[in-house]
C-alpha cells in the first residue's frame, strides 16, 4: 500500500468530447485489473477512514482497497457487494468527489484514490468472470412483502429481503424495473444493460415483478396490504417543481423527468409520440436548462446530443456554489454547454410557444439582504437593471422533485405525510403511520442520491424483517452476507 508516494492518481480514460457527443454510450474506457490494482495500492491504509465515514452504505473501502491490491479480485468484489447491492451503479454515478474520494487523506497535493472506479471496474469484471451469483437464500419464512417501486431503494430491499428468505414481489408502474436508473438517468452516464443485469439476478433469485401496474389503479394500498405480510413503499419522488415566472405555461417548457425520460426510451427502442413531433426532442432548437444539479447537467448533456443548434444552462449562483458533481459540469463544458452563471429567469416571451427568455444576473451574499441557505451556500439577489435575453426554442427545467399525493392516489388516506408530501417515518425506522407499510428512499427522505436510496432500501429490509420475525435483529447467518461468501469459496481462512 502506499502507492501515492509512488503512483500519480490516474482516472479512466474519457472518449474525447468530439467522438462522445454524438452517441449515447459512456464516456469512460473501461480498465484493465492491473490499473484497478495499481490505483487501488494508492490507498494510505489510515487508522481512521474518512471514506468510509464519507460515505452513506459506509462501505469497508479500505479493506476491499487492500484485496484488489493485492490482486485478489474476487475477494475485493464480494467484500464491496457485502454492504452496497450495487456497487458498479454507485461507482458510475456517485458523486465520489462529495462523498468517498472528496473525504480522502490524501487528496491534498496527491489526488485522492479514485474509490468509484475501482469500485465500478471490480463489480464489471466479477460480472464479466461469472462471480455474480444469484442471491444467497436465508432459511424460507413465512409471509411475503410487497414493494412499490422498482427504483434503487426497492431493488436493494428486495435483494435483502430475498436473503432473510422472505418471498418478495415488486410493483412498478413502468415497463421496465429500475426506475429513476432506467428512465431518468442518460446512458452516457449508466448504460441500460447494468440496470437489467441486476433485475435479471433479482429474477433468477426468486422475485417477482408485476411491471405496468400502478398502484391505485389495479390495486389501492389496502389490496397490497390484505395480500402481503407487510408492504415497502419506495416510489421515489418524480413530481417536477414548477416555474413561477411570468409567461412559464407557454408551449415549449418542459420539465426535466419529461425530457429525460423520453430520450432514454427512444435509446431504448420505444416509440415516443412527443420526441417524433419535436416537443421532446432538442434536435435543431436553442435549448435553455434551468438549475444547476445533476439532472441538469444530464439535461444538458442529452440535448448536445440530440443535436440542438445551442444549449445554455442558467444558474443563479456562481460555479462553485453549484450542488451538482463538479465532474459532471467539467463533462458538459467539453461536450460544448454554454453555463450563465449568476443569472434566473424573470419573464418568458412568445405567443403560444416560447421563444425569448428573459433573464437578469444575480449576485450573491449581499448583507441584510440574501443570507445563506441551509447548505451554508451564499444566497442569491437579483441586480437592478441588468435584464438579458436569450433566443430559447425550448426550456428544460430541472429545479427539483416534489413527492405525489400518496395518500389520494393510492386510497390511502390514514398514510401521514409531511408539509413537503413526503411519506412520514418513526424516529430512527422505516415504519410509517399504517401498520405493516414501510417507506424508503426519496418518498421518505426527500430527493436525493442513488446511494442514499440503496441504504434506505437495505436499511427498511433490516425494519421489516424485525416486525415480521418479531425479533430486532440482524444474524449474519441468517442474512446469507456476501462479506463470508470468500470463506465459503474457499478463498481465505475463516
């Protein structure tokens, strides 16, 4: 170990902008296992580890560094899947420079270990050399769980419910399981067949998927709860925040779920009524992005590659108060995104269909007026008198997500939820006001990352197994960990 005194901190390897942009696949090279190990020797070894700390599963990153390192790759990848259900999705999509990486020692002056591709090139290669087996089945129990949603936080429910040796079924609205993995991240960023790959072991593994089936329509909560022994609601949170600007119900602005989800279904092979007839689809068009977070950057991303004639991306803030991963915006600068810093929409022109809009440059932190966030960034005020027009054929805005009327939709009118409609939990579980029906992911937690979803997903496993077995707690041998699945290989000594 210790390889930073030695080795320079190197990242796979990007197609260059020009080749990238004119196709939806990823943008990284894949790497060899000797540039895998070798990154991996990188790794201090430090008695404290802050990224493990720093990150939300509080993966054994040190330990599984260390195997790598020392080419026991195999070992590594069963360590890694030991406390995160899908350690090569996080390590495409994480934004490791916030989380990981962002907390390593050694960062300053030496570059961090570049954690999320090594942990993405050892789930690929476990895949690739048939070390992915189906799911390691706890003794059988009685009774079944029922989960809405096939997202991130269901499927990492459903892998841990399936080793406690629960029958699990998931219900999903889509015609795809994956959810926000399938539909509202672009492929550039996670190719499709990683999502099916882990579906298709959930499959092989004993789950059931009812797809095209949306709660509320086929079945109200109360039918769901009648047929399960207790039900996970992991629905996610889709519902696009609004403009409040004059002029935002003109033809033309969409909100950003919309857009993404039709360019990763036409990537798919569907046949989308509103990308053929051009009010989803960017090709030729003067494209304006609204916000400054991840969606936005896949936003815009997507829109250079549907060919637009220009796409801008408008946020009130400066560069580096942006929330979104720092690699990602680096990523749209190449591929030729326009950012406007310091600037907000204030008016939208046009008759029916939008085709100026407005804006006015902000500036941030000024006393007694803008204060900061609740994330400590600086807050932004508008400056008089400095109105700007854009040429805009169409507006993406990606400001957020809010949760849907659950308790309305799916008859279910004694689910508490908060003020922002997000399903309310107890204190410190997964358990919402009905009985038996757990919450997990951004329904109850608000919108955030994918590896926040996995944990709540692996975490409302934990609480459901505790009502159903009626015992709080969590055997190991019971759960079937990947963590002893190198013993039982054989690989390394009990």
């Amino acid at each position: 170990m210790l390889g930073f005194i030695k080795s320079l901190q190197k990242k796979p390897e990007k197609r260059s902008a020009i080749k990238r942009k004119g196709d939806f696949m990823e943008i990284y090279q894949p790497w060899p296992v000797d540039e895998l190990t070798k990154q991996a020797e990188r790794c201090s070894q430090c008695g404290v580890p802050f990224c493990q700390t720093g990150c939300p599963l509080s993966n054994n990153i040190p330990d599984w560094l260390r195997l790598a390192a020392e080419g026991r790759t195999q070992e590594a990848y069963m360590l890694s899947a030991a406390t995160n259900s899908m350690p090569e999705i996080c390590g495409r999509i994480c934004p490791q420079d916030k989380l990981c990486e962002g907390s390593c020692v050694i960062e300053k002056d030496f570059g961090s270990v570049t954690i999320g591709a090594v942990e993405k090139s050892l789930t690929d290669e476990a895949f690739n050399q048939g070390w992915v087996e189906p799911i390691t089945i706890g003794k059988k129990r009685a009774g079944s769980v029922g989960i809405i949603g096939a997202g991130p936080a269901g499927l990492a429910a459903a892998e841990r419910l399936r080793r406690y040796g629960y029958e699990v079924h998931i219900y999903d609205r889509y015609d795809r399981a994956g959810g926000m993995l399938v539909y509202g991240i672009p492929e550039f960023k996670l190719e499709k067949d990683i999502v099916a790959r882990r579906v298709e072991r959930l499959v092989a593994s004993g789950v059931t998927f009812h797809l095209n089936f949306e709660v509320g329509v086929q079945a109200t909560m109360k039918d769901l709860r009648d047929k399960h022994s207790a039900v996970l609601i992991a629905t996610g949170t889709y519902k696009a925040r609004k403009l409040s600007e004059k002029g935002a119900d003109k033809n033309g602005i969409v909100a950003a779920m919309d857009y993404l989800t039709a360019a990763n279904k036409i990537g798919l092979g569907d046949k989308v009524a509103a990308f053929a007839d051009g009010s989803l689809n960017a090709k030729g068009k003067n494209i304006v992005v609204i916000g400054g977070g991840d969606t936005a950057m896949d936003c815009v991303r997507t829109a250079i590659r549907q060919d637009a004639s220009s796409v801008q991306c408008l946020y009130r803030r400066d560069h580096a108060n942006m929330p979104g991963s720092a690699m990602e915006v680096q990523n749209a600068m190449e591929e030729g995104v326009k950012f406007i810093w310091l600037s907000a929409p204030i008016e939208f022109e046009g008759d029916k269909h939008i085709t100026t809009t407005v804006a006015q440059k902000m500036e941030l932190g000024k006393p007694r007026v803008a204060k900061p966030d609740e994330n400590g960034r600086q807050s932004p005020s508008p400056i008089t008198n400095s109105e700007f027009n854009l040429a805009t054929d169409m507006v993406i805005t990606a400001l957020g997500f809010e949760a849907e009327d659950l308790p309305k939709n799916f008859s279910a009118p004694e689910l508490k939820t908060s003020p922002w409609g997000t399903v309310e939990i107890a204190k410190n579980s997964s358990a919402t006001s009905m009985d038996g029906v757990f919450a997990a992911g951004d329904i109850s937690r608000g919108p955030s990352l994918v590896v926040w979803a996995i944990k709540d997903g692996r975490d409302a496993a934990r609480d459901i197994h505790a009502f159903l077995s009626k015992v709080d707690d969590d055997p190991i041998d019971e759960l079937g960990a990947d963590y002893f699945a190198p013993i039982k290989h054989g690989l390394i000594d009990a």
